[in-house]
C-alpha cells in the first residue's frame, strides 16, 4: 500500500510528479518502439520475464503518477478522463499502444513495404518475403467477372449501367407520374432488370453470343444474386408479414408455418435442396437454370426474414392508425397500403438493411451448387497450379472487398433512418 | 353471411393455391422417381454405408450404418455449435462491456472489432482462418509446446488426455457440488431479501466446484492419469503426436470463425442491453450506498439480462445454423456426412434433405425452448 502512496500525487507536489510521470511514460514507449522499429532492446540484462514486461510497468508507474483529478491542466485532465482513470484501465491503454507499436512494422512490411505489385507471373514475388499483390493483379478480372469470356466484359458493364439508369428513373417521376412511382419498382422494374440481364448477360440473340451461366462469377455474380434476391423477397416478406398478422386463420397459420419453416434451416441446406432435390419436383421435361433456382432459393429464404422485420414494424404501430383508417371507410388493402405500411416500413428500414447485407454476406454460399462468386472464384484461383500459396492475399483482397460494400450499405441505410425520422 | 362469405373466400383460394403446388410437387416427384426407378422411404437408413468420416465423437467404420452416419454428423454439428455458443458469449460479453468503456482506446478498439468482423462474409473468414491462419502454423517436429503441454501444429491442436479411473465417482461429487451450489445461492437470496445481508456466493460456489471434487482425488477414490502428446514418426517426413487428445484445424478454424463472427451480434445484444438501463436507476443503486460492483451485480445486470437475452438467442440460433458451412472446409458435420457424402452414394434425395432440414429445426427449436424458458425465469415478476 505504501507504494501506492508514494506515486500518488497530490495538488502541492503535482509539477513534480507530472515531469517524473510524463518521463516515465515517454521512456516506457520509446523503449516499445525501439524493440519492434529498430529491434533494439537495452534491457537485455533484465531476466526474462521481467525484460518482457519493462515497458509496461514503467509505464504503469508513470501514468499512476499523472493521475490525479481537478490537476489544473486542462490536457492532463483529459488524458485522465479517457484513458487513465484508474490502474485496470491504464494498464489495458499501455497494452492497447505497445500492441499497435508492435504490429505496426512487421504488418506495414508485409502488406507495402516488402510487397511486389509488377509483373504478371508468380516468379515475380519469389524475390520478396512480402505481400504478392501481383497474384491480385493477374487475376483482378476472375474476381469481378468469374469465367466469363474477356471479350465480352463491357456487356455485363453496360448491363450494370443500364441497372442503375433505370434504378434512377423514380427521382424524374414528377407530377401524375409519381402515383405510379411504387407500380414501377415492384413490378415494372424488375420485369426490365431481368430483360438487361437475360439479353445482354446471358445473351443468346441480337447477335450477342450465348454465355451459359456456369461461367458467370466473381463480384458481378454476388451483384446479380443480391440484386434479384433483394428486389424480390422484399414483396415477398411483405405480403407474408400481413398474412402472419391477418385475421383470417389459415392464411395466418400457412404464413407461420412457411415463416418458421424457413427461419429454421441453414441457407446451405436449401440451396442443396434446390439443386438436387428440386429438380424432381419439376415436370421431367423442364429445365430450369441453375442460377435461377439459386437465387428462388435465396429470395425464399430471406422472404422469411424480411417478413419477421416488417411485422416487428405492423406490431409497433399503435391501434389507432388502424381505427381511424377504418373509420374512414378504407378497405383493407386501401388501409394497408395508404396507411399501416408506409408507417411500419419507415420504423423498420434498420432492420431491414440488416437483412439486406446478410442476403450479400450470403452469397458466396452458392459455391455448395458449383457457382462461384469472388470467394468461390478465391478458392479456384488458390489451387490453380501455377499461383500456389498466395491464400492470404485473396483472403484480404475479398474482405477488403465485402467489408466496403457491407459498411457503405449499413452508413447508407443509417442515412435513410434519418431521412425519414418523423417525430411521433 | 355477406361477411361470412368475404372471410372465407380468401382462405379457400389460398389453402387451394398452397394445396396446388404441393400437390404439383408430389405428382411430379412421384412420376420422376417411377422413371428412374427409385421408390421412396427411409430403409435405407438401416443399410451398410461403407464410407469413412475423418473425425467422430462415437466409434464409426464404414461397416455401420447410414444411421450411425447421421448421429456421427449430427455429433459433431452439436460440437461446434456447443463450443461456437460458450465462446461467442465470452467474446461478446467482454466486448460488448469494452464498448461502454470510459477508455477511449478500449471503446473504438471494441467498435473496429465489431465493425470489421461482421461485415465480412461468414463463409470468408472460415476460409481465412483455415487455408491461410492456420496453414501459417508450424509442422508437428518443429513446434514448441504451448502451455507446456499442448501442441499447436499445422495438423491440429494437440492437447493431453485424461484418462480416469472410477469417473463416476467423480461425477457424483461434481453433481453434489452444483445441488449444494443451488442450495446456497437460494439461501442467499432469501436472506439478501429479507435481511439484505449478502453471502460471498460466488466465492462459496467456486470453492466448492473445485474443493468436492479434487476430495474425491485425494483420498484415492478416483485416480486420474494424463496421457502427454508424444511426437511419433510415422514415415520418413511425416509426424505426428500421438496418445493426447487432437483437435482437427477444420474444427478449429470452424470454432475460431463462428465464435469471432457470431460474439460482433452478441457484444450488439449486451450494449444495446447496458444502455437500456436508464442512467436513473444507476443514480438511484449509487444514492443508496452500493459500490460499482454492487450496482453492477444487483441492479443493472438483472435488468439487462432481461433486454439482451432475446435477441442473443436469435444469434446463438444463427451460429448452429451457421455451422452448417463446415461442409466449405470438409469438417464432418451433419451437412457434409449426411446431406453430402451419404446422399451422393444413396441417391436419395428428398429423403436426405428432408431428414437434415427436420434436424436442423428440431435443433433451432430446442434451443428457442431453452432460452425462452431460462428468459421466463429473469423476466419480471410481477405481483
């Protein structure tokens, strides 16, 4: 206890204890930085245990003697505040420093310093000890594009253009166009999104060759899944969350049913299902692509969830909404549509947008009915023969990737919660 | 009746369409199977599968059969999802608390973890942590030993094994602790509440836990032998260690990937939780002479677990659901024994699929019961 007392500082000795402090902090993170920039240690002499521990408990000691509140000095009192009000927490900021401080060189030499970028083949990285960013390189195109044929790469660009000019066309529906503003997103725009995609992806006519769908991948192949998934289980989850909440009992009881059915199984396991056992419930005769049934597959799926999430909205509305919509002699889709949903989507788009990216999260679980996205297109490029042993670099590219997408969707939805807050 | 008739309109054109594609299914599957000649039932289940699974918990060959196949996937799905669900709590407890930490470094170094670590594909970071993590590690031979003991090596995590004598014995002392254990904790409560004196509970549990049994030790009842790894040649270049328990690195990195994935939700649940508490109540603990650890153990966390146990059973849902990716890195699960190597030498489709989506829900099913009566017995009293 006694050396507890000694380190703590009092208002009349405060100078002095901040100098010493300060010192001590300052000597216990130069020591961290000579060891891991320089690898340099100077207490060597020390045994073991002790030598590895040295800059922690300098340090230690150096921020027990700065702690103290209502100092005087407006940054010391910060620094206190933040990070150093009591010894658990100080302890745990050293750590946190010296961790980064040590990480810090052998990362930045990996991933930059040491890291080859030219070049086209794996001879190139064999010099380095570093990142192979080549291999990314080389391969940056099977990772967009997948399988499909290098000439044709502007057609799934200008399909992709085409997606989103059309995505845009509700912000110039002005006037008396606007009422069919919601017509043209739930049917009309999927209608033409499906056309681009079959005409000009797909092709097969208008003089573009036929490219079967085996041989779509990469990051185009997750846009497609996600963009079809999400287009059509929203309508989907919406109709099942009004039949969960419907007073007609059998409506209720089949939307629960196919609710819980499909909450309670793995996505893995229905794309298995669509892929070997869907086929026998088909007429013999027909054939349906695969990459169709996959994504029915995912659209029914997340159906389920979606409808979950918009229920929590219906259930959180208050009951006037419904009495006064009823009150004014509305039916109940006029209801429905005019009154409840518009409110109970507005309370729910976190929610939703949650379930959004974990529909893109799931997408590289198609790799179970031989399709391959970025991460499936990952693993064929890792046991290629010629770029063997180049797993980390995929790995981080991919994640780099996904993370992008995941977090620019999740700030965007953050945006739309804000957009239409109404104060209620 | 004109109303009568507006309700029941509805539900007869739905049960019909519901019924109709049903129907459509089963008339297409049945004249599918007549042609190629396959008909459709469980009996296969009973036949030899003459195909091996590379890690059981139970005794398996290919002489046993497709069932036996079933319960050694179904075992190791359970295993992962077991280890997945007490790791992830951990995890996600300690970082859900950092992320209310008045350390500014200790809070965003909780958000980046949380903020990264769930917006990256599942399925990504399994492969991660098995093709290139755990690729990294070092060959059995050159390995040094962590912990003393234990081996962590490029094929597998070796840990010694324990083989006991008499474990029943043992068993029974444990179990005597844990009923003496709920014993005094509902004496404590009954004297915190009427007295509002407070027992040392946790240190009276902890004590007995390890007291009762290591008796039983003692006195010789229950003798316990430990069987180190031992590094073994098996040909010129290969080694292995031998006679200790070894964890597969497909089962390792599955653990590793869930956990870290799933503990993102679970640190959400518990903040969202802590900061469900209003500050009021916190107030109110401190006026009243409680310490910061006082308040913590007897008004805010009884509280929280209220807000922070729903959702949290939604992830430990999604984790065993999630463990079904296992099949990605060939970790035996019910997924890949079953539903892939069992249905691609059977054929039978419908009955395979059909037996691992009952099981995956009978699965999500017990674990919604149990969490949703383990909630019903924090959920407020009222009077």
């Amino acid at each position: 206890m006694t050396n507890i007392n000694i380190l703590k500082p009092t208002r009349d000795n405060f100078q002095t204890y901040l100098y010493i402090g300060l010192t001590l902090i300052l000597i216990s993170i130069f020591d961290v930085v000579l060891r891991s920039f320089f690898n340099f240690n100077f207490s060597t002499f020390l045994p073991g245990i002790l030598n590895l521990f040295l800059p922690l408990i300098i340090g230690l000691v150096g921020l027990q003697m700065i702690r103290l509140e209502y100092s005087g000095n407006k940054i010391i009192d910060k620094i206190n505040q933040s990070v150093n009000n009591n010894p658990f927490n100080a302890g745990l900021t050293l750590l946190i420093i010296f961790l980064t401080l040590l990480a810090t060189p052998p990362a930045l030499n990996w991933m930059i310093f040491e890291a080859t970028i030219s070049g086209d083949t794996k001879e190139a990285c064999a010099a380095s000890e570093g990142a192979c960013w080549t291999y990314i390189k080389v391969w940056f195109r099977r990772f967009i594009y997948g399988m499909y044929p290098n000439d044709f790469h502007w057609r799934i660009n200008t399909a992709f253009i085409f997606l989103i000019a059309f995505a845009f066309v509700g912000y110039f529906m002005k006037g008396k166009l606007k009422n069919y503003i919601t017509f043209y997103y739930a049917i009309l725009y999927p209608i033409i999104a499906f056309i681009i995609i079959n005409f000009l992806i797909s092709g097969g006519s208008f003089g573009l060759e036929w490219v079967e769908t085996n041989a779509w991948g990469g990051l185009s192949l997750t846009f497609i899944v996600s963009f079809f998934g999400l287009i059509f289980c929203f309508p989907l989850g919406m109709i099942l969350a009004l039949g969960r909440r419907s007073e007609l009992p059998v409506i209720r009881y089949i939307s629960i049913g196919y609710i819980e059915f499909w909450r309670g199984v793995p996505l893995i396991t229905v794309l298995f299902m669509s892929s070997v056992m869907f086929p026998m419930f088909l007429p013999s005769d027909a054939f349906v692509d695969k990459l169709i049934r996959v994504i029915a597959a995912i659209i029914l799926f997340e159906a389920a969830y979606v409808a979950e999430v918009i229920r929590g909205g219906l259930q959180a509305l208050p009951r006037g909404q419904y009495d006064a919509a009823k009150s004014l002699g509305m039916g109940y889709w006029r209801m429905q549509i005019f009154v409840i949903l518009p409110q109970a989507l507005k309370l729910v788009i976190p929610g939703i947008a949650n379930t959004f990216l974990a529909l893109v999260k799931d997408t590289p679980l198609i790799f179970v009915v031989g399709l391959s996205e970025v991460v499936g297109m990952l693993q064929m490029a890792k046991t290629n023969p010629k770029w063997l042993g180049f797993a980390m670099e995929g790995y981080i590219f991919a994640s780099i990737l996904f993370w992008a997408i995941c977090y620019a969707m999740s700030r965007y939805s953050q945006y739309l919660e804000l957009k239409y807050k109404t104060d209620r | 009746m004109n109303h009568r008739l507006k309700n029941i309109i509805p539900q007869l054109l739905t049960l019909l369409f519901v019924l109709a594609v049903i129907g459509f299914f089963t008339i297409n599957a049945q004249l599918n199977m007549d042609e190629r000649g396959i008909d459709f039932g469980y009996g296969f289940l009973g036949q030899e599968s003459s195909f091996d699974v590379q890690f059981s918990l139970i005794e398996y060959d290919g002489s046993h059969s497709y069932a036996r196949a079933y319960l050694v996937g179904l075992l190791n799905t359970i295993l992962v999802s077991v280890l997945g669900i007490i790791f992830c709590t951990i995890i996600g407890v300690i970082v859900g608390v950092a992320r209310l930490s008045p350390n500014y470094l200790i809070r965003n170094t909780a958000a980046w973890y949380v903020e990264f670590f769930r917006n990256v594909p599942l399925l990504l970071q399994i492969f991660f942590w098995y093709y290139a993590a755990l690729r990294a590690l070092p060959l059995p031979e050159n390995t040094e030993p962590l912990f003393g003991v234990t081996y962590l090596t490029v094929k597998g995590y070796y840990i010694p094994r324990l083989i006991w004598e008499n474990f029943d014995i043992l068993f029974y002392s444990i179990l005597a602790a844990i009923i003496s254990i709920v014993i005094i904790k509902n004496y404590a409560k009954k004297l915190q509440e009427e007295k509002g004196q407070q027992l040392p509970v946790f240190l009276i549990s902890v004590s007995l836990l390890v007291i009762l049994p290591a008796l039983t030790l003692i006195t010789g009842m229950v003798q316990l032998e430990v069987a180190l790894p031992v590094l073994k040649q098996l040909s010129k270049t290969s080694f292995i260690y031998a006679d200790g328990i070894s964890v597969p690195p497909e089962l390792l990195a599955l653990v590793l990937a869930l956990s870290l994935y799933t503990a993102t939700f679970v640190a959400e649940c518990v903040r969202a939780g802590i900061q469900g508490i209003s500050k009021g109540q916190k107030e109110a603990a401190a006026s009243v002479g409680l310490t910061p650890n006082q308040i913590l153990k007897l008004v805010i966390m009884p509280q929280a677990l209220r807000i922070i146990i729903p959702p949290t059973t939604n992830q430990y849902l999604n984790l065993t659901k999630n463990s079904s990716l296992a099949a990605a890195i060939a970790y035996p699960d019910l997924v890949l024994v079953f539903a892939g190597t069992a249905l691609m030498q059977t054929g039978r489709a419908i009955e395979i699929v059909s037996i691992t989506m009952l099981t995956y829900l009978s699965l999500s099913l017990a674990i919604s019961i149990l969490m949703n009566w383990y909630n019903k017995r924090i959920a407020i009293k009222e009077k």
